[in-house]
C-alpha cells in the first residue's frame, strides 16, 4: 500500500503519507500517544508552515519541559491534517497494541473520534488481525452506506496464498530429502498456525 500510495503523494504537493506500525517489538510503538506523535511529525515534515497546536507543544515542551496531554495532541494532529487535499493514514498492526491497562480501548475511542472529525481529506487505512475489540471499533467508524472493512480471512484467497508460500518453501533443496508425508504434515501444520498471517 505505501508503495502504491507514495507516488500519488509525491506528484502533488498537498497529498501527503504517514506510516505507523504498532508493533509488539518495541513498547513505544505500541501506545496511542507513540502514534499521534509519530504521524504529527510525519505531517508537518510535509507541510510549508507549522500549525499553531503543534507550535504550542512544541513551546511548552522545550520552554516548561511540559508532556502534551491527548487532547492537545489530537489537536495538533486535526491541524496538521488540515490544508492538505488527501492524507492517507496507514495504521498497521492495530491487534499488537496491549489490552492491558486500557491501551487497545484507548486507541480505538482514539481512531473513532478521529473518524468523527469527518474530514473529507482524511483516508485511514488500518490492519490487523481479528480480534473483537479492533473489530468493533472499526466497525463503528464505518459509514453504512460504504462499507470499508476488508475481511481477508473470509476471503479464502489468503489462504491459498499462505499455501503457494509454503509449498514454494517446502520444494526448496534444503527440505527434498524430506518424506512426502512429512511435507504434508509440514504444510499442514504451517497453515493451522499462519492465522491468515
């Protein structure tokens, strides 16, 4: 997706990309404050001017070494959306966020107001794997008349991939030693666990 979309952005000046990966890794990644942060900076690195909410974090962070509070980072992530004609946010890994302490709930009331904003501008694009918290959430923000939500594990196609994947694998010289029923149970194996990854 980012490789499709980063064209689109670099042959218009007031398209612009941002990036997120939630991943399991790396706890900072993992927090609805990592991720506003994240995509801020990526939007104001595209922009000609600096908006007035980020100027203030920004302020208020090097002048009283005062941490912005979620709403003033929403804020700044609303102002840095505006005045572009397309921003395509590309949320990925959503199910790496932790359900402890509140943190998936926290980022799908997040994703949801940030949906409400209805900004014609804005294109969010999320991944994940099921799970019934995202699920919801993301079915929230949808509006009924255009559904958006992608079910990849509905579609068998995923599967299929996940199998040519494995197959191509398992015929590599390192495995043609292998009996065929040990292949199979291989395969076999792979694909129960893949859990349309």
């Amino acid at each position: 997706m980012i490789h499709y979309l980063t064209p689109l952005c670099d042959s218009n000046p007031h398209a612009v990309i941002a990036y997120f990966y939630f991943t399991f890794t790396d706890t900072k990644k993992q927090t609805k404050e990592g991720f506003l942060r994240s995509v801020i900076r990526q939007l104001c690195g595209s922009r000609p001017d600096i908006p007035d909410p980020v100027s203030q974090l920004y302020r208020r962070l090097r002048e009283q070494n005062h941490e912005p509070d979620q709403e003033s980072l929403e804020k700044a992530l609303n102002a840095s959306v505006r005045d572009f004609s397309h921003v395509f946010l590309v949320l990925d890994g959503l199910d790496e966020v932790p359900t402890a302490n509140g943190e998936r709930r926290g980022l799908m009331e997040l994703l949801v107001r940030i949906r409400n904003w209805a900004l014609p501008s804005l294109h969010l694009l999320m991944t994940s794997r099921f799970e019934l918290e995202i699920d919801r959430g993301i079915r929230r923000m949808q509006d009924p008349s255009r559904p958006a939500v992608i079910d990849l594990n509905e579609q068998k196609e995923i599967n299929h991939d996940i199998q040519t994947f494995v197959a191509l694998a398992l015929a590599a010289t390192e495995f043609e030693d292998w009996p065929k029923d040990m292949v199979e149970e291989a395969t076999a194996r792979l694909l129960e666990r893949a859990d349309g990854m």
